[in-house]
C-alpha cells in the first residue's frame, strides 16, 4: 500500500493506492464539500424541460442545486419510479444553461429504495462530453449533498454510499463514495473504486 499526491485542475489531493489480490484499489480524497443556493424558479424549470421532465419526476421538497467537492456538478434528485435510463436530453438547452450558470455537468440521479445506493447520469455537453458513463467528481458531491439534505441514514460519523452509473450506455459502473460527517453535515468526501484500462500513457511522479 501507498499514498501519492495528485495535482489537476481541482486542486492537490491524496490518493492511497491498496494492493486487493491480484488487482489495486485507488481512494481519491475530493475537496472540502460545498454548495451553492438553491437555483431559481425560472432556472430550475429550464433543466427539468431540457432533460424532458416534468416537476412530477423531482423528489419532492428538495432544491435542484450546485454542489462541489472540487468540481461542481448540478444535483438533479428525482423519485425512484422516474425512468432514468430512459433520458434524451436537449443538449444545446443544457449547453445554454452551463453558461447561466457557470457549472457544466448536470447529474440527474435517484436513491434506491431502503438501500445506500443510486443511479445517476452525467451530461456534459458544454465541454464536449454529451454523456460519461461513470464520474467521480459527480458521484462525490452527491454524497456530501445527500448528507447536506439528511435523505440517508448514517452513524453521525460516516455515510457509506455506492453510486451506480453507465448502466443506459452500456458500460456500468460503481463509485464507492465516504462521506466523513460532523455535526450532520458533509465534512470529507473520499471515493474509491475499481477500473478497467482503456488506455496507457506516461506519468510523472515527484518524490
């Protein structure tokens, strides 16, 4: 086992590297969690519309909102009977809205029923990225604003989720998501998880 320091557009981070077999599992802690208000009336409306939604398909009670552990990510909750393999969205609508308000991934995603687990969708179309089967900077934020809006259980320490994710694209995924909590609100978020190799490259590490 090892731990490394990992530099990008979202900052410096620590990942702890842990041999598990014959293969390697990777923890990535994110940045401290963060949100933004609640989006508008008018704004919210416009990303129900452009993913072919009705207010009928949204949770109930809860914002659609801005959350960041480094990376921001519109969180879009809808009810477990919406029918999330199924969205087409309008991706010039969601273009368009990216440069209202200043975030370009919107992750639709609902909870299992009575389980620590959800499935979620990441589009992206302002960056070129119409939709990424499996994304760790969208699933990471969504446990911080879970705990941010108390909709899972947890020991007032820890919420321990696993986010689903590709299942419509053919390429499933699971994000393995630690929410560190004090004073029931979202203190640290770790991800971790398995991966396949697509492709290899060189890669610089200073000691």
């Amino acid at each position: 086992d090892c731990t490394v320091w990992q530099t990008s557009l979202a900052g410096r981070h620590r990942d702890e590297i842990h041999a598990e077999q014959d293969d390697y599992r990777i923890s990535l802690e994110q940045g401290t969690p963060e949100f933004e208000p609640p989006l508008d009336s008018e704004i919210r409306a416009a990303i129900i519309a452009a993913l072919h939604l009705t207010e009928d398909d949204m949770l109930p009670g809860l914002p659609i909102q801005v959350a960041s552990t480094g990376h921001s990510k519109v969180m879009i909750p809808l009810k477990p009977g919406a029918d999330i393999d199924a969205l087409s969205p309008n991706l010039p609508a969601l273009t368009a809205l990216s440069q209202i308000i200043g975030c370009n991934g919107f992750f639709p995603f609902q909870i299992r029923p009575g389980k620590n687990e959800t499935d979620g969708r990441m589009f992206s179309p302002a960056i070129g990225i119409v939709e990424d089967p499996v994304t760790g900077n969208a699933n990471g934020p969504m446990g911080a604003w879970l705990v941010h809006h108390n909709l899972m259980a947890h020991d007032g320490n820890m919420l321990r989720v696993q986010g689903h994710q590709g299942r419509a694209l053919g390429r499933d995924g699971v994000v393995d998501v630690a929410v560190t909590v004090r004073n029931n609100q979202p203190e640290k978020v770790t991800i971790s998880g398995s991966a396949v190799i697509l492709f290899h490259a060189e890669w610089a590490i200073n000691l």
